[in-house]
C-alpha cells in the first residue's frame, strides 16, 4: 500500500522536538512492503494546504498520523491542539482511509478517535500493530479483533500487547537536520517502561511498568549513524528515567566511552540511583547536562504525590552535580494534592540550598484517565465522574488555588535562576523564537547561569 505519514506536531516550544515516535514506524512499514511518503507540520506554514497537496500528489492509500501532544499542559496558559488534527482528518478524510495513533492519541484514545473523527486510532507502539492493521484492511479482515486497534463507535477494544523487542528508528524520511539547528538536538530512546507510581504520571500507562532495554550495540550504531550520516552534535535521551535501572545506565555510558563517539548529550533523571561512579561515566561518555524530575523539595509533597524518593536523595545528587561540575535542572511540579502556601516555600527553600543551574517549574497538574491523580480530583470535587479530560484540566490544590500564582511570581522573580513557562518568568515564547537564531547546542535552561536579573514576560 501507499502510505502517507504526517506528523501533527506544530509544537516549537520549549523546541521543536524529532519526530522519532514516526521514525520507529518507517522499517516495521517498509519491511512490510508498504510505500513510504512523509509529511512533517512542525514547519509548514500552511498545515492543511500541506496535507491537501501532499494527498493530492502522493495519492495515499492510507495516512497514519501522529499525535504526539495534545496540550501544552500548561496552566494558565493552556493551548489544545486537537482541532488542528482535526482539520486534518477532515482535509484527508473524502480522498483516503486516515490511522491515528501516538502517546497523545494513547492517554484517551476511544474519546480522541470520536473528537477527531479518523477511521482507525492505535494505542501505544505502533511497530507491530500498524502492519497488522494495514495487512487486515488489506485482507478485508475483521479489524476489532486486533490487539490495540480502536474503532469508531465502540467504546472498547481488545488491549495493546508490548513489544517484545524495540528496534531503531529509520529518520530518512524526516529532516533531522532542521530540528538539529532549531531544536539543538536529536533525539534518542535506549528503554521504555517505567516501574514507578508518581500520582499524576501517564508515563507507566503508555509504555508499561515493565523496563524493556535496547541491546546497547545497536544504540550505539544509531548513534554512530545520527553522527556519520546526520552531522548531529547533541543528543537527548528521551527515556522516562536515564538512570533506571542503574547498571544497565553506566554499561550504556562504558560503552558509549569506549565507541568514542563525538557526542554531548542530556537526560531526565531520577535523583535516586545516582552515584558518584555513575555520574563520572555520565560527564566521560560526553553528558553535560542533567534534568531532575524531582517536582518538589517538600518533604510532605513528595509523599503526596507517590515520589519514590526523599528531599535527601534531591540534596545528595545536587551535591554530586557541584562536584563534577555539570549543569543541571530541577523540574518543579506545585498545585499537587495537599500544596500549602508552606510546601511552596519548603520547595524554593530547598532548590536554594542545592543551587542548580535552572529550576523549571510548574502550576498546577494536568489530569489524565487511570492515574491516582484522578481519583483524587473527583474525590477532591476538582472533576465529576464522565468530565471529559481532552481538554486540559488541572489539580490544583483548594488550599492555594487563589495565591499560587501571586505566590511563585513573587518568589521566582526574586531569585535568579527559575523558569516558569506559564506566567512568562524568564521565559516566552518570543525568547525561545529569539534564541533559536543562535546555534545553541543542548537545552536552553543552561543559559540561566548568563542571566543579569530575573524577568517578567522576556522580551
Ligand atoms: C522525552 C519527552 C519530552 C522531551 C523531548 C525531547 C526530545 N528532544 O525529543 C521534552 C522534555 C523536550 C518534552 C517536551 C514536551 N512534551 Co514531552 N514527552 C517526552 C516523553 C517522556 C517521551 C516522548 C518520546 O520521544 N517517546 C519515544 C517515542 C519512540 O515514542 P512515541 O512518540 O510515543 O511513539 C510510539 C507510539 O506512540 C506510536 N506512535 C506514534 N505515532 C504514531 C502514529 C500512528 C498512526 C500509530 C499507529 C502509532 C504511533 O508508535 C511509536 C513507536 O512505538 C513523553 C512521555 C512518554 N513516555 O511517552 C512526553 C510527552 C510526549 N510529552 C508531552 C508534552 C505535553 C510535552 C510538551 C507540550 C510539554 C511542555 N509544555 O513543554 C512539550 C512539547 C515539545 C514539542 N516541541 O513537541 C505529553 C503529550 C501528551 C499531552 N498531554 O499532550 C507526553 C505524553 C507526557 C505526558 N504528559 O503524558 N517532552
Ligand atoms: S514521574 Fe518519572 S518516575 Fe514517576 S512514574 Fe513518571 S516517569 Fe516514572
């Protein structure tokens, strides 16, 4: 079959990101003799005039379209971006058979399917489950039978099987040097799956709570060829947590050492599990910058919102960090369940304390189906049972919803060293447009340590 894949991502903020959820599509597809076509919107001016022309050229027998984001997950602030992939979908929709699938598509995906209106929606990994639908439409089988598949009209469907093995995405089809310049980076998986249980967190529900890890001599050769074939500089590793499990985390970075590859790279990581030795392999296999998913530096939130680690394990690692030199961040969630105006300034006391580069923050959490976080919400009346969650609502938290953002302004601005996308403090969309212009390698929160003074609105 002829198929079309368009990537629905138009997102630029904090960059524009790959699109390597498509990527890992493009070998399973052509292995099974399908001809390959691709459409990515990040940067067409025009999207639906880019998908009519595109359709219209190519003369599809199926567009497979990813939905990566649904929202901006950001509050105030919150920007949907479900009717752009509905234009889409209507522009495609006379002319050819449309597939939806992607992690956004995955968090609601019978709810997604009906909004949007496409044919076929997959939930989860696409690599098995897309050949199989486009064999079964083929054959003029019975498409409901197949694990992940979801149709219109039914409000269940048999769930998605894991894949067994992961392969390596095929970028060919894709312009990885534009994302290189605009975004600073590529980007790479050596695992899926998370064991953990933060209240809020969708991570364990899209790729499972099971760690499935990629043989390390094949990341490498991707790396290799990211290099060789795509001149890229810097990596971002898109791993739920880098450094989970340990072991397998530094035998990746003893062997990224030994390939001598001429890369600097970044990662979320977990401040459990972060040892001086692992660390040191880190910063050796070319790591210059770490992000830390710690949320917040109150003790009582940490337990509240299921974090597995303490304030302890945040001061530990920070101090690992000032000793091997290395810029890192703390992302900083506030608004959970049970956030008093005193856990806000627990955490602002702490993050003072460990002192990193940047402190990303927060206000408010998103709400998604099947996480602990909703049940809370309902029982904390933030939503009533059959609200819809496709469009964003947020936990935030009764005893500091009039002053939480009165509250951070105020604290942010006095310190140096703190981003808050949401209320524009040293940062906004034009500054990021801004800094795009200069050739900037890896994340741009590592500017903070040039910053003069801290800003309202940049810009
Ligand atoms: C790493 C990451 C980031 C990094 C990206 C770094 C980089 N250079 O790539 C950073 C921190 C920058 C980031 C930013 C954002 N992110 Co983010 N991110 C992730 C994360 C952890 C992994 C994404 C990834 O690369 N996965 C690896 C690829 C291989 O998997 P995949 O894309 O899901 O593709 C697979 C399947 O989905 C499927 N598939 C994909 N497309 C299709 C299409 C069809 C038809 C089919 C059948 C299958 C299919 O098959 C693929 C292979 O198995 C996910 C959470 C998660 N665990 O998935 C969130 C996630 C994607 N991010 C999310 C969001 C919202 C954002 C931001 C908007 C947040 C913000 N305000 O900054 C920005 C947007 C950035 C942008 N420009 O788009 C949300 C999206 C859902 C939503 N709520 O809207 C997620 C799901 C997290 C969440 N909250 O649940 N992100
Ligand atoms: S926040 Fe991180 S550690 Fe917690 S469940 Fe999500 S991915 Fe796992």
């Amino acid at each position: 079959m002829k198929i079309l894949l368009i990537s629905a991502n138009r997102e630029r903020d904090p960059y524009p990101v790959f699109p390597i959820g498509l990527a890992c599509l493009v070998g399973p597809l052509a292995a099974a003799g399908h001809l390959l076509n691709a459409l990515d919107l990040c940067f067409e001016p025009d999207p639906n005039f880019a998908v009519s022309s595109a359709v219209a050229e190519f003369q599809p027998d199926a567009v497979v379209i990813s939905l990566r984001n649904l929202d901006n997950v950001t509050w105030p602030g919150s920007r949907s971006y479900l009717d752009g992939v509905r234009d889409i979908v209507a522009v495609c929709h006379a002319r050819t058979v449309t597939i939806i699938g992607g992690s956004g598509f995955s968090l609601m995906p019978v709810e997604i399917l009906a909004s949007v209106g496409a044919d076929y929606g997959v939930m989860a990994e696409g690599e098995e489950t897309l050949p199989r639908l486009l064999a079964c439409l083929e054959s003029g089988g019975d498409a409901a039978q197949l694990p992940g598949v979801v149709l219109p009209g039914r409000a269940g469907f048999i769930p998605p099987l894991p894949l067994a093995t992961l392969g390596t995405p095929d970028r060919t089809l894709f312009d990885v040097a534009r994302y290189c310049r605009e975004g600073g980076m590529a980007n790479i998986q050596t695992k899926r799956g998370c064991p953990f249980g933060c209240i809020y967190c969708t991570y364990p529900l899209l790729e499972g709570r099971c760690m499935r890890l990629r043989p390390i001599p094949e990341i490498i050769a991707e790396i290799r060829t990211l290099v060789d074939d795509y001149g890229v500089n810097y990596l971002y590793f898109v791993d739920d947590i880098f450094n989970y499990p340990p072991d397998f985390a530094e035998e990746f970075c003893r062997a990224m050492i030994v390939a001598r590859l001429p890369v600097n790279w970044s990662a979320f990581i977990n401040p459990d599990f972060i040892t001086l030795r692992l660390l040191q392999a880190m910063l050796e296999a070319g790591c210059d910058a770490v992000e830390f998913g710690s949320d917040s530096g109150s003790s009582r939130m940490l337990k509240s919102l299921g974090k597995s680690f303490t304030a302890d394990s945040i001061r530990e690692s920070s101090r690992l960090c000032h000793e091997l030199g290395v810029d890192f961040a703390h992302y900083i969630l506030f608004g959970g369940p049970g956030e008093t105006r005193e856990t806000v300034l627990e955490t602002f006391a702490l993050m003072d304390e460990v002192g990193p580069t940047a402190v990303i923050t927060m206000t408010g959490i998103r709400i998604y189906p099947g996480t602990a976080l909703e049940q809370v919400a309902l029982r904390d009346g933030i939503i009533a049972a059959g609200d819809s969650l496709l469009e964003p609502l947020f936990y935030i938290s009764p005893a500091i919803r009039d002053e939480l953002c009165t509250l951070v302004t105020q604290e942010a601005l006095k310190r140096r060293s703190w981003i808050v996308p949401s209320l524009e403090i040293n940062v906004s969309s034009a500054m990021l447009d801004a800094l795009r212009m200069f050739p900037v390698k890896g994340p741009l929160w590592k500017l903070m340590k040039r910053l003069g003074r801290s800003r309202l609105h940049p810009m």
